[in-house]
C-alpha cells in the first residue's frame, strides 16, 4: 500500500491510477501525480518502493512491488 501526501494548505494532489492490484508475483506501475504543490510518498509495507518519494508539481512516480515470497 502506498500514500501520496500533500501537506500543504490549499494544494491540491490527484493520482492515475488511484488504485492498482499487483499479482504476487510483484509489479512496477507508473503512477502520474498531478498537483500544484509539494507532495510525498509514502510507502507503508518493506516490499513497496517509489521514485520519485516527493517532489513539487506534476511527477511520474515508479512504484514498485516486489514478490510475494
């Protein structure tokens, strides 16, 4: 599972997809950020990465899952 935060007043964030589901043999998707301010990522499992993990505007950001074992 992976957040996406925008953590400043009156910004707006939106993400494409906004849901995915990964097979468990583990997926990288792109997921298009459109925002007009700041925005982090957050991860909450050791299996999911993303790059970029912030950035300030409109963004591609890699997320990638790894196998489940």
């Amino acid at each position: 599972m992976v957040f996406f935060t925008s953590c400043e007043k009156e910004g707006t964030i939106s993400i494409n997809p906004s849901l995915k589901s990964v097979p468990a043999d583990g997926e990288t998707v792109q997921v298009q950020v459109t925002s007009n301010k700041a925005w982090t990522v957050v991860p909450n499992q050791s299996w999911v990465t993303a790059s970029p993990a912030s950035g300030t505007g409109n963004a591609t950001v890699v997320v990638t899952v790894e196998p489940n074992s």
